[in-house]
C-alpha cells in the first residue's frame, strides 16, 4: 500500500480511526494521529517510532499485547500496563518488587508470568502460594521447611484441604485425580486448573471465580462454560481471540476483538453483528453474505 504521508492530518486521523495499523503507511504521524491509531488498535504502536509516553499509556491500558512492542517502557507505563491486566508483566524481564505486586494485585495468576523466577519476591510467592505453577511451587519449597504430612490415606477425599493441593500437585494425572474427589474446594479446583485449564470440563458446578481462573489461563476452556457471561468472553477472548470459535453467541465487542487480531476469525462468528461487517468491509475489503 502506499504511503499516507500526502493526506491531512485529519483525513490521517480518519483512516487510522478506521484501522490503527493504516499508521504503517505514516512516515512521521503527529500525536494526534498516533492517539487515534493506538484507540482503535493498541498493538499498532508497534508501527511508531519512538511513540510518546502519552500514546504508550493509552496503548497498554487497552491491550496487553501493547507492551510487548515498547522498547524499555518506563516505569509508569510498566504500572499502567499491569494495573491494567497483570499477565502483561509476561512482556517484561526482571520487573521490580513493585511491578510484579502491582500485577499480582490485579490478577494473582500473573505471578507465573513473572521471569527470570529468581527474580520473584519471595513474600509474593509465599502470599500467592495457592495458585503457583509447579515450577514457581518447587522454587518456593526451597526456602521453606518440607512437609512433613502422611498421604498414606486411600481415599483423598478423607484429607485435609492441604493435602489434597500437594496430592494434586505432585501428580501428573491432575484430570483423574481431580475426577477423583467428590466435593474439591475452590482453592483445590484452581490448584488443578493451574495444571490443565481444561480440567474445567470435569468440575461440577464451577464457580464464576474458578470459570473466569480458567479462561483467563486459556480462552478456549470457555467451550466447558454453558452460560457464556460478558466477562468471561472478555476474558478468553484477550488470552486467545481463537477462543470465539467456541462462542455461540458472543457480545458485539469481542466479536470486532476477535475480528481485529485475526480477520479470518470473522468466519468462526455465527451471526455477527452489522457494525462488525461493517467493519470488515471497510477495513478488509470483505464481503460478508448471511446463510
């Protein structure tokens, strides 16, 4: 495509309004022009050289994928972007103590996202001990006293909730031994949705907590979800925009999400809403035809 550099300013705004990655096609775009890119899609930052803070703040406020395409981000867009959805921390290496609370504060799962792992504030690891990956729990035992609890019961659902976590833990069968008990508790349920989010199929009854745990670790488990609420699509659909396809009815705002990332999601979406064609045609070039 050739370059936008002959338009206006304003009929700059206009396209990148429509579509924030036209501002590739933009040699120097003003702040303004940036500002309207980065609001109708974050990860166009990813065109912008050396894009002002502003526009950084705006960005990873909106999606987490916005950081990980800012050279060394400075310490207020990095909070931004954590308070904003902690898994962002994910795009950063070594975050300071702060950081990695910030992010632990608005999602706790965000603490096995944290890298290099020596890098972990100890305190954090003790304080979100209940939903660490296995990695992140065998660092940790390393600095407390070993357990010294029996496990010789038969039967699992005779035991402590503690000793359920660990059994769950050390296995490695999590489907068949999270099957195995009648009534797991939620912290017990999360321990083994660490392990395999699709253990979500096997829990009777979740709860809304330990659905959106689950989407959030992987958006396609939302497939085990019968009653599909706005939040848990949001949820999925920002951890895998694949996740649509899973979604008989999703809301008009993840469905132009999804669109966004992916065009070719547009045919996972079974009845889309005429602002998302809209949006295709107009971006796209694409027709979209009702069955």
């Amino acid at each position: 495509m050739r370059s936008l550099d002959h338009l206006s300013e304003l009929e700059q705004i206009r396209r990148v309004t429509r579509n924030g990655n036209m501002i590739e096609h933009i040699t120097r775009p003003s702040l303004n022009v940036q500002i309207a890119a980065v609001e109708s899609i974050p990860t166009s930052i990813q065109y912008i050289d050396d894009p002002a803070i502003e526009v950084q703040l705006i960005a990873v406020r909106k999606s987490e994928w916005a950081l990980h395409y800012i050279d060394e981000p400075n310490l207020s867009v990095q909070l931004a972007s954590v308070q904003a959805d902690g898994n962002s921390i994910r795009h950063l290496y070594d975050p300071l103590p702060m950081i990695q609370a910030a992010a632990c504060i608005e999602n706790p799962l965000a603490i096995n996202s944290i890298k290099p792992i020596e890098s972990i504030d100890i305190s954090l690891l003790k304080k979100y001990r209940d939903v660490l990956s296995r990695d992140r729990l065998e660092y940790l035992k390393k600095f407390e006293k070993p357990l010294n609890e029996s496990y010789d019961a038969k039967d699992p659902n005779t035991w402590s909730e503690e000793q359920q976590i660990e059994w769950i833990r050390d296995g490695g069968d999590w489907s068949t031994r999270i099957r195995r008990l009648k009534n797991p508790s939620e912290k017990v349920v999360i321990t083994a949705l660490i392990e395999d989010p699709y253990n979500l199929k096997y829990i009777v009854n979740p709860s809304l907590i330990v659905q959106l745990f689950a989407v959030k670790q992987q958006g396609k488990a939302i497939r085990f979800i019968k009653n599909q609420l706005p939040m848990l699509q949001w949820a999925a659909i920002k951890q895998n925009p694949y996740s649509i396809m899973y979604m008989p009815d999703p809301i008009e705002d993840v469905q132009l999400y999804a669109v966004a990332q992916d065009s070719s999601l547009i045919n996972e979406i079974k009845n889309p809403t005429s602002k998302v064609v809209d949006f295709m045609r107009e971006n796209y070039g694409y027709e979209y035809k009702r069955s």
